[in-house]
C-alpha cells in the first residue's frame, strides 16, 4: 500500500478536515494489521477496542439469529472506509455482532484508548470524533429506512453505489442476506437491471 502518512492523509484530510499536523500527531497510534480471509476484525460477546480504517478488502458485520442460527449480514465496509462496531467501541462492552473479512484484507486500526488521548489534545481530533459518530449514526438510520422505506431493487442499486464491484467480490447469498431476500430474488433483481439497459451488476 502507499505508506501509512499518505493513506491517513488520503482519508482523514478529506473526512474532518484534520490538518497535515494533526494527521502526524496521531502516526504512532495506528497499526498496521493483515487480516486474511474469513477471519475476525471483531466477534461477537468480544469488547470492540479498535477502530480501523479499510486500506485493501471487504468486511461484513453480521449476527446469528438465536432461534434459527441463521446468519443475517446487516453492513458492508470497504476500502477507505472506517470499520468498527461503534456501540461496542464507544460503551467498551461486548459486542452483538461478527465483524469478518470477506477477502484478504489489510487495515489501518487506532486503539480506543489512544483515540481517547488524541481526543484530549488541542487538535482537530475532537471534530473527527463528533463525524465519526454521525456517521455511523447516519449508516444505522440509513439501513432501518432502507427496509422501511426502498425496495429490495433500489437497496441493490445503493449498494452498489456504496460499493462498486462488490457482485464480483462477494458470494450472491451475502449479498442476499444483506437485501433481506432469497437468492432467487436477486437473481430477478440483476436480469431486470440487465434488461433496462441499466447494465449495473452484471
């Protein structure tokens, strides 16, 4: 990858308008970390410590439904993306759910308590604080509307928006899942797109 200074520029600059300096000042705190496929960023009933910036890979979060143990995936999360399962990792308790790489994966993580200590100086540390948690405040109200309010099509073109390339990186079941329809659904879903000329997931 580019080295670890110009990637955190590439993504932090842009998110909470952090300076050159404030990016420097938080160097030392994040690690580089490989993560191979079907492993763990997090697990469930695991305490979230870490909040990781996606530099090569895909994640999913999921949980195991109690009564069926049916696997249900609720997020997807790639590259120059923020990975992390925020409940978790603002209250320091377990979490409820699974974090796993979909594909060989590295990220850049920070540790909480070091992002505590950077949200203690006198920076713009503090500003990316508040942006982080509207973010993943915005990508949980965002789900909930999507079931309430689009239909599995336009949950498919939304994802594929967020998410270029993913129908060729991840299994159509996840992605079924994700929707909240069965496989063949999907299927239905991509030959209408195909149909309209649309060409998108194919």
């Amino acid at each position: 990858m580019n080295s670890k200074h110009q990637f955190l520029r590439d993504v932090l600059i842009p998110f909470a308008a952090l300076t050159d300096n404030d990016v420097a000042v938080s160097l030392t705190y994040w690690r580089s970390r490989k993560i191979a496929k079907g492993e763990f960023f997090n697990i469930q009933n695991f305490v979230c410590t870490d909040l990781a910036l996606i530099v090569s890979g895909i994640f999913r979060v999921y949980f195991i439904h109690p009564e069926t143990q049916e696997e249900k995936n609720m997020y997807f999360f790639s590259e120059q993306q923020f990975l992390v399962s925020f409940r978790s990792f603002i209250n320091q308790y377990p979490c409820y759910y699974f974090i796993e790489a979909l594909e060989d994966a590295e990220i850049l993580s920070i540790h909480y308590t070091d992002l505590q200590y950077l949200y203690s100086t006198p920076t713009g540390w503090q500003k990316f604080g508040r942006l982080i948690a509207e973010l993943f405040f915005n990508y949980s109200q965002s789900r909930t509307e999507e079931f309430l309010f689009n239909t599995p099509e336009e949950r498919y073109l939304k994802m594929l928006n967020e998410h270029p390339g993913i129908v060729n990186r991840v299994a159509a079941y996840h992605i079924s899942s994700y929707l909240g329809i069965k496989n063949p659904s999907l299927t239905r879903i991509k030959k209408r797109l195909q149909q309209s000329n649309r060409g998108l997931g194919s």
